[in-house]
C-alpha cells in the first residue's frame, strides 16, 4: 500500500477552488516532491495531508489514516517542518530539541541531528538570537526528532547558504536511504531534480504533470539545444527534416536547432557527410526549470488527475 493516498481532493475558500480534484500516491521510502507557482495550491494541498486542514471533498490518508479524525495516531507517524514557523523567543536550542523529544515514545537521538545541521554551537542560544538560516535548520531537527515513518518538507532550505543546503540535501538522502518517506515541497528546481523520485506539479489548484525529474524534464519544449557556426551555409530544409527537430533558426551565420539525443546524432551524421565543421559547437540540456516553465505557461491544460497518477 501507498503510505500517503491523496483521491480527488477539494478545498475552496469563498466559493474559489484553490484545490481542485487533486490526486496521487506516494510510496513508502520515496522522496515526493510538489512544485508550482505561489497561489497554485501546493500549501494548501500539503496542509490537508498534514491534517491542518479539513478537505471539503476527496479523502487523504497517511498509512490507511484520516489525517484529521486520527490526527493523534498521525502525529506519531508525520513529522512536519512547516513553511512558516516560530518558537517562544527565549527558548534555546537544546530545550526546544529536549522538549519535541518529550512527545515521542522513541524519538530520534536528537545530539547528531543537531550536529548534522550545524546547531551544536548553538544549543545554549535563544530562539530570537537565532539567525533565519539557523531558525530553519532547528525546524528540519525537530522535525525528525520524533523518528517519522513520514517527513514534511515545506521549503526547507529557504534562507539556507549554498554550503548548508547542499549538506541539508545529503541529510535528507540519508533519512531516505534509512526508510523514511519525505513529501518535500520546495522552488528550487535543482533540489527538486536532485533530491525526488517523482514529483507533481500543481498549477490552479491541479495537477498538470505527474512524472520522475528525467520524464519531467523529457516532457519540455526543447529537451535539447544545439548551436554551432557552420564553415559553409547548410539547406535549411534539410536541418528541419533532422529526427525530432522543433524549431531551426539561422541568425547571423550561426545555426540553432531545438531537439532531443537523435537529434544531435542526425545532425553530426549530416555535418560529416557534407564536410562541414561546427564552429563553437553548444548541446545544452533542457532542465526542470524549463520542464516547469512549460508546464505552467498561460493556457497548460491540467491532466486528468487519475492519468497523471499512472504517468
């Protein structure tokens, strides 16, 4: 079984939609991630699984949970870091560490975590003399503290330097690879295409692809780019006859094809049998952020949310 089921989940705020049928499964020890632009209904969506809020329609449950009426039963399975959080200002790191410990039956040595994420030299520091990178890093400790079987991620490596969200992303890899299942909803596409197994992007509260980052990232426009300067002019028709081109622009003698893998090996075939070199020759890959943009630009029909599932 699916340890997270989400089945046509509704949740309007004055007779608006902001999620609108949304559907998925997540399988226990993956990384999930949610993407979307602000407004698209990923906090809202997440916020019924954590069972902060309750759906109008459709059903959530968290290991065959209801996720609002065994909300106890969850909150030893789920352990939340949300977007947007505070502590009593005069609490300290270690007693904020020790006391999240206190609501667990087996928590979470709570010493290395603190060590893993940078806050040992903090544990005698107030809550409010904390930085936001610091503050952030003391959320994602608690919540592990309690050994979830479930981690949510809303977020979690804002206002984190380069450095600390490349070593928050390892530690996350690492409670993957221990058996914990993490729904991580984040805007940073390299952490997204780093980090999950599949990921779904909602946009107007609907899911308009389901996929792995690679099939995600397959979907876009243009998968691939070349250009190159040609050492004599080719027939365009020709280029545009290449398996899998899209679009073929000649400016200033310099030649850009959009395409895939076959693409670029059609065209070395075609550059060897005519003679010709490629001057400054570029083969750039398509991203997760151009997989993105494309998913959610003006006028992207969202999926049939059972479809996507089965992507």
């Amino acid at each position: 079984m699916p340890i997270i089921e989400v089945n046509g989940l509704v949740k309007a705020y004055g007779g608006r939609p902001v999620v609108d049928g949304v559907t998925f499964t997540v399988a226990e020890g993956e990384i999930f991630g949610i993407l979307g632009p602000n407004g698209a209904g990923k906090t809202t969506t997440v916020e019924c699984v954590e069972g902060l809020r309750s759906p109008d329609s459709g059903t959530v449950r968290i290991a065959g949970l209801d996720p609002v009426a065994d909300h106890d039963r969850v909150t030893h399975i789920l352990g939340v870091q949300l977007q947007q959080s505070r502590l009593q200002p005069k609490i300290t790191v270690r007693e904020a560490l020790e006391l999240y410990s206190a609501f667990y039956p087996r928590p979470a040595d709570w010493r290395p975590l603190a060590e893993r994420l940078g806050l040992t030299g903090k544990l005698d520091t107030r809550f409010a003399e904390l930085s936001g990178g610091q503050q952030q890093r003391l959320f994602i400790a608690l919540a592990l503290v309690g050994s979830p079987r479930i981690v949510v991620l809303d977020e979690l490596t804002t206002g984190l330097d380069p450095r600390a969200r490349r070593d928050t992303w390892q530690l996350i890899e690492d409670i993957r690879d221990s058996g914990v299942t993490v729904l991580l909803v984040t805007h940073f596409m390299e952490e997204a295409q780093r980090l999950c197994d599949r990921i779904a992007v909602i946009d107007r509260g609907r899911i308009t692809a389901l996929d792995t980052p690679a099939g995600l990232i397959g979907r876009a426009a243009a998968s691939t780019v070349i250009s190159f300067t040609p050492s004599r002019p080719l027939d365009e028709p020709e280029l545009a006859a290449l398996p899998d081109a899209g679009s073929v622009r000649l400016t200033g003698g310099r030649v850009e094809i959009t395409g895939t893998d076959r693409t670029v090996n059609a065209l070395l075939s075609l550059l060897a049998r005519h003679s010709v070199t490629a001057g400054e020759l570029r083969v750039v890959s398509a991203t997760l952020d151009d997989a993105f943009l494309d998913l959610t630009a003006p006028g992207t029909q969202a999926t049939d949310p059972t479809a996507a599932q089965e992507a």
